[in-house]
C-alpha cells in the first residue's frame, strides 16, 4: 500500500479498461462529436465577433458561453481520445489535477454564465428603460471576465488542498481526473475536514446561482402573462436559456450525486457516460438552441449558409 504521497507520481484511468472492445468506434464517434462541438461553438464565436450588428449583452454573452464549451472540452476530450489509441492510461499526478480544476470551473462558469443571462432577460423584459444604462457592452464583457476567473481561482483554492493529501492508491474508477475522486484516495486517517468545507461552500455559491436563475425565470414567466408583447420576448429570447439550464443542471446533479454516493450497481460503461454527458450534450446542444431560436442570430446564419437571407 502507498502511504506517502511522494511515491504517487501518476494516476491510473481504469474506468476506460471496460471499453477496450470496443474503442475503435468509440474513438471515431468521439472524434466526431468532439469536431462537431469545435465547429458549432468557433461558428458562433466567429460570428458574433465579427458581426458588429451582433455586438450586444446577449450575444456577447451567448460568445462566451461558446467559449467556456470549448475551454472546458479541450480539458476532456484530446486526453481522452489519446487514452482510447493507447494501451495505458496514465496521467501525471499535476496533470490529473489541473484537469479537474478545469472541469470543475467550466462547470461553475457554465452556471455564472446563465446566472448573467437570467438577469439579462430580467432587466429586458420587466426593467426595459433601465436595460441600455445597466447592461453596457464594457460591463458585459467585465462581468464574463469576472465570471470565468472567480471559478477558476476557487476551484485552484481546493485543488491545492488537495494537492496536500497523502494518498493510498493511484488508481481512478473514472475517464478523467475529478477533485473529490482524487479526495477518495487520501489514506484513512486523513484530514480532509477543510476539502470539504471548501467543496461544500463552492457547491453553496453555485446552488445560490441556480436559485437565483429559477426566481429570474418565475418572476419573468409571472411578468408575462399579462402581456402578449412580453410573453412573444419571453418564447424568443428565454426559451432556450430554460432549455440550456434544465438540461445542464439535471446532468450536473446526476454527475455530483454519482461522485457522492456512486453507482457502484450500475455497468462501468454507463457510469463513464454518466461521468462525461455534461461535456457532450450541453457544447453541442447550446449553440444550436441559440443559433436557431435567436431571430437575428438565425437570420445571420442562413445568409453565410444556404438561403442568404438579409
């Protein structure tokens, strides 16, 4: 048994050894799926940057939200694809913790991001005199900035408290390096009241955005349905942030709790889907949402496509 953290130097991705028949067409597909999820987001980023019609709180904030995707990807997938050519799966001990940091802020970033939006579609709906003087294309574009940074630096807080854990064990149950997963090897008796308290509060802010964006929604849907003019805003403009929301939460939630209290019952394989479908489904799925149901983003996308559209 290990017992000192020095002589662990690298980490053993196990969770991918249940998919060695089958890693030829599991490579391709996620080859696939990982250049449709670079394709769409870069599409719209592309798009909104160099479109100065575009250039407005929700599209800036629709830019981001594409970027966070492809930041939070790129974390996953090139590792991930390289583990399914080669016959070991390994990755340093830094490196596995740097994945989980970036994991966990995309995540957290994914959930500031639609926290700003929520609040976006408040003030232009119930507070539309005041929208233009609060929501400036600058302080856009600092709140995103803030947004991103201010996971990244909480989630590098708890992963350096990891970092200090003597583990007994190099090998991880999962495809990829996950924070509280890395916390489950420290040896007994470990100390690890203060990861908790961190991880537990991180949890705190996030489950507080989430709670804001629901009372954004409800006051939204309550304002209305006494006006046919705000209710057409409302389907147009806020449909797909409840669309990309419930889907990303529902998948975060089922994530944390198999992390938690795991599904030891369930196959290995459908643990491996359950651990990654928040870094397949919302990338791929937002920017179609946004780039269909947003009116001008829609039109844009006919005229560089098929119909040209103006």
């Amino acid at each position: 048994m290990m017992n000192n953290i020095s002589t662990i130097s690298v980490f053993f991705l196990s969770g991918i050894n249940e998919m060695r028949n089958y890693r030829p067409t599991l490579f391709f597909f996620t080859l696939m799926c990982y250049c449709l999820i670079i394709l769409v987001n870069m599409f719209l980023i592309v798009m909104i940057i160099l479109d100065n019609t575009l250039h407005e709180p929700m599209y800036i904030m629709l830019c981001a939200f594409c970027m966070n995707s492809l930041y939070g990807t790129t974390g996953f997938y090139p590792k991930f694809l390289w583990d399914l050519l080669s016959p070991v799966h390994v990755i340093s001990y830094s490196g596995c913790l740097f994945q989980a940091l970036v994991m966990y802020s995309f995540a957290c970033c994914e959930l500031s991001i639609l926290a700003l939006m929520a609040y976006d579609r408040y003030l232009a709906i119930c507070r539309p005199l005041e929208y233009h003087t609060v929501m400036t294309k600058h302080r856009v574009v600092k709140l995103v900035c803030i947004f991103w940074l201010t996971p990244v630096c909480i989630n590098a807080v708890s992963a350096a408290l990891t970092s200090r854990l003597k583990l007994c064990s190099s090998f991880l149950n999962r495809v990829f390096c996950a924070n509280w997963s890395i916390v489950a090897l420290a040896c007994f008796p470990a100390d690890i009241t203060v990861n908790s308290i961190v991880s537990y509060l991180i949890i705190l802010i996030y489950v507080l955005h989430a709670v804001f964006i629901v009372w954004s929604y409800m006051y939204l849907i309550k304002t209305c349905l006494s006006s046919i003019e705000n209710r057409a805003k409302f389907m147009q403009t806020c449909v797909p942030h409840l669309v990309s929301l419930f889907t990303f939460i529902v998948i975060l939630l089922i994530d944390l709790m198999s992390m938690r209290f795991g599904f030891g019952d369930l196959p290995q394989t459908v643990q491996n889907f359950i651990a990654i479908e928040f870094l397949i489904i919302p990338p791929m799925m937002n920017p179609l949402i946004y780039g269909f149901k947003l009116t001008k983003l829609r039109r844009k996308i006919l005229y560089f496509t098929i119909f040209k559209v103006k």
